[in-house]
C-alpha cells in the first residue's frame, strides 16, 4: 500500500522536528507492543548513518496518538502520527499501523523501489524473521496457518454480518432477508474470533497484513 501524490502531501504536513531524545532501549516486555526498525543509509557527502523507526502501536501515554518516530544515529530527529512519511537521504520512509500491528514500514527509494527495514532483534518482528531465517519450512508453515484462521474468522463473522444487516428494515424491504441455515453458538464465535486474531497478529509480524485481515476483525 505505497502513498499516492495526496497521501504524500498530507503526510509530509505531519512530520514534526525532533528533539535529540536517544532512542530507548528495546524492554521485553513491549515485545507485542512496540515496533523498532532500523536502516542503514549513506549521505550524499559519503556519510553513513543508521535510521530506526520507533511505533508504540498502543498510543503514546500522554493523548494515546500513535506516532512513528524516526531517529538517526539513535538521536530523534523528527517524528508524525501514522501514517507516517519521513524525507530520509535517496528516497522516504513509509509508516502504515494497522489493527494488528505494522502494515508498511518501507524505505522507497527516489526511482520507486522499495525494502523493507529491518526489524529489532528483540521485537516480536525481529524473532518472527529469525524463525523465517532459521527455519524456512517451519516459517512457510506458520505463514500458511495463520492466514488460513484469519479466513476461518471471516468465513464464520461475515455471514452473521450480513444476516444482521439484511434484517434491517429499509434493507429488508428493499433486497429482503437473509437467514443462516444453521445457528453459530457463542463458543464458536469466540473461538473463531481468537483464531483471527492470533492469525492476522502474526502476518502483521510479517508485514502481510491487508484488507483481510480488517474484515475478519
């Protein structure tokens, strides 16, 4: 999902000098909380400098905004609520937050083509790609499952979704009704619910997030 032109100039208008503030260092227990990632850059002077993304995806504490911070050489040199677009040297960073977590954190070069940073080591991003280095198979399984639950979520919400809607009388008597042959008890909403929600929290992980995912949620 790149920015398009409007997107561009919006997000551009958000970004907002930083302070200096080093980067905090990465607690276990923000694993599922917090994203960080890093890319390493050169200047056009030759200068090599190390950019890192820093997401708190439940909101900041003081007015709960989700803001994506950029920091160069681990000092906060400017920072916007999401999404995010910050002018970095031979292109921009994109930042997208979802449901679930990060959609986009790209680096999208002047000529179009883009790279994904690189997660934390510590993050849940970062141990997710390790898994995927270490144990490719594994990984494409765990890929495979979790988009089959978020499918499982969507093919159990959606059509009581549209039951409900068609129940609504100008819908009603416009189209008519819609009534489920079976009924879905609680337990299975539930269940199908956790399932979505497990799924689509590990293709966030993975920067696969789209359209699906929304809905099963």
């Amino acid at each position: 999902m790149a920015f398009g032109g409007w997107s561009n100039r919006r997000a551009a208008r958000r970004v907002r000098p930083g302070n200096g503030v080093p980067l905090p260092r990465f607690r276990w227990w923000q694993l599922l909380s917090r994203s960080v990632r890093t890319l390493t850059l050169r200047a056009p002077d030759g200068t090599v400098s190390t950019y890192a993304v820093d997401v708190r995806q439940l909101g900041d504490r003081d007015d709960g905004a989700v803001r994506a911070r950029l920091y160069r050489d681990g000092a906060l040199v400017s920072l916007s609520t999401t999404p995010a677009r910050f002018p970095v040297p031979g292109g921009h960073i994109e930042v997208v937050v979802g449901t679930y977590g990060l959609r986009r954190c790209h680096y999208v070069r002047a000529d179009g083509t883009e790279a994904q940073l690189t997660p934390h080591p510590a993050s849940a991003e970062g141990r997710r790609a390790h898994l995927h280095r270490t144990h490719p198979e594994l990984s494409r399984l765990v890929g495979v499952v979790s988009t089959l639950l978020v499918l499982v979520g969507i093919c159990v919400a959606v059509p009581q979704l549209v039951e409900t809607i068609s129940h609504i009388p100008p819908v009603a008597d416009a189209l008519g009704t819609f009534d489920l042959p079976v009924h879905i008890p609680v337990e299975a909403n539930i269940a199908a619910g956790v399932a979505a929600v497990a799924g689509s929290t590990e293709r966030a992980l993975r920067l696969r997030s789209n359209w699906l995912d929304s809905l099963a949620s």
